[in-house]
C-alpha cells in the first residue's frame, strides 16, 4: 500500500474515532466528510446549544496535531461552515463553534473546544 492510501485511510480511522468519541459525550452528528467547492469539513455535530465544525487530524503526537492546523486551512473550513448554514437555514440560530480533535491512533484523543474563532 502506498503512502498516500495509508495516510488517507488512517484519516478515515481518526474520524472515525473522533465521532465515536463525540456521540459518547452527547453530541449530534449532521455531518461527516462536508465537502464544498470552499474546503470540508470532517465533522459537523450539534452540542446542546452549539454548532460545532471540527476538523479531525491524526498525528504522531497531539501536539503535531495541533499546530498543523494553518490560517489558510481555518478560513477554507470557515468558508464550508458558511456554505453549510446557507443550505441548512434550521441551524443559523445556534451560535457556531470550531473545535479540533486531536488523534493519536489507537485510542488517544484530544478534544480542544473552541479551538479558533470564525475569521482568524
């Protein structure tokens, strides 16, 4: 298998994981995988009175999963984000928030609420 698939299906694996963590912790899943013409976004959940867009990255370390998450790539997920209330009209009245989570394959997971806010 080449690196490109290996690297595309652990991916998968961390998103995956990343909403069996989010349900266990009561969240609603919408979406999975949201693609526009702007960027996607791996998940899309509804958090008692949020709206919440996470981009899901799978690391060797939380760290690395952390800080590779760039200006460019916040404002492609932010403009998902505004595709997807405008097709989505139901939920322009929960305020919205982006989260990250952080996979460390197996079974580690850092959930970073709040992680920017829209337009930075």
């Amino acid at each position: 298998m080449d690196q490109k698939k290996k690297t595309h299906d652990r991916g998968l694996m961390a998103e995956g994981v990343a909403e069996l963590f989010l349900r266990a912790k009561g969240f609603q899943i919408l979406e999975r995988r949201y693609k526009t013409s702007h960027g996607e976004i791996d998940l899309i959940a509804l958090d008692e009175q949020y709206l919440v867009f996470i981009e899901v990255k799978a690391r060797a370390s939380i760290e690395d999963a952390l800080y590779c998450i760039t200006p460019k790539m916040r404002g492609r997920i932010g403009d998902a984000a505004m595709h997807f209330l405008a097709c989505n009209a139901k939920y322009e009245q929960y305020p919205m928030r982006f989260d990250v989570m952080a996979v460390r394959l197996p079974f580690t997971i850092h959930h970073m609420e709040n992680a920017w806010n829209f337009g930075e």
